[in-house]
C-alpha cells in the first residue's frame, strides 16, 4: 500500500467486539460512516459471526458504490 499514509479515508469502520450470555456468544458494536467528508455515523449491534460478518459487508458495499467520494490519489490511479 504505497503511499496509503498520505490519503484521506473515504470511508470508516470501528468495530468493538465481545463475548456475552451463556454459552458466550460472540457480539459487536459496528460504529461506521461511507462517507468519511460527513459527519453521520451509523452504529449497529450484532450477534454471531454470520450477523457482524454481514453489517461489515453492508458498509462495504456502500463504500464501493460512492466512488465519487473517494480522494483524487485513488481513482487517478
């Protein structure tokens, strides 16, 4: 990831994850935004792999499907 370090996020994602319950079961809090110029933060609970696995998938595809938003440095190359 040449040059990685001087670019602008366009898009974040702050996962905290956790065991809860009986038997433990793997949780997270999923705070993102597809828009890292903005400043809405979308924050989802989730349980399981399959589930926090899936809210991650979701913020990807929003980020993919803004290319516009994405700085010069990414979508010049």
């Amino acid at each position: 990831m040449a040059g990685a370090a001087t670019r602008k996020p366009t898009a974040i994602l702050v996962v905290a994850a956790w065991y809860e319950g009986e038997p433990p079961r793997l949780a997270a809090r999923i705070t993102y935004t597809s828009d890292a110029s903005r400043p809405s933060l979308v924050t989802v609970t989730a349980a399981g792999p399959d589930e926090i696995t899936s809210a991650v998938g979701e913020w990807l595809s929003q980020a993919e499907a803004a290319p516009t938003r994405r700085d010069a440095a990414v979508t010049d190359e």
